[in-house]
C-alpha cells in the first residue's frame, strides 16, 4: 500500500498527528493543525503525504510555514 492510500484512508487524525511531529512544535502547531483538520481535513491529510513522501524535503521549518499560511488564511475568511 502506498503512503497517499494509507493515509487517505485513516480518519484525518492520524494525518494531523504526522503533520504535528513533523512541525515539532506541538504548543503552537498541534491547535492549529487540528482547526485546519475540521475545516479544511483534505489539506490536512496531502501535507501528511507530503511529508512522509517527500521526507527530506519538508524539513519543520517550511511544515510550519505551510501551516501558519492556511491556518491564517482559513482563520481570515
């Protein structure tokens, strides 16, 4: 089974939970992470896959990134 099936077909809790250790912060990204699960859980879940994909390539600093700009353009509408 690959990564993107695996993913999508457990609840978007476990993608909020891999999305969450990546950012290493979860004080401050664990909340938003989890207000994106509710209202946006398909985003949620590609940056899961991104992350486990890509390994490497996501490092924390550009997960948060990624985070804090849909979090705040979500929390803006």
């Amino acid at each position: 089974m690959n990564i993107a099936d695996n993913i999508n077909k457990q609840p978007v809790g476990r993608a909020t939970l891999v999305v969450n250790d990546k950012c290493g912060d979860p004080i401050n990204y664990l909340y938003k992470i989890n207000h994106l699960a509710y209202h946006i859980p398909w985003l949620v879940k590609s940056l899961a896959i991104a992350v486990l994909k890509d390994g490497e390539a996501m490092t924390p600093e550009s997960t948060r990134n990624l985070v804090d700009i849909y979090y705040d353009n979500q929390r803006n509408q």
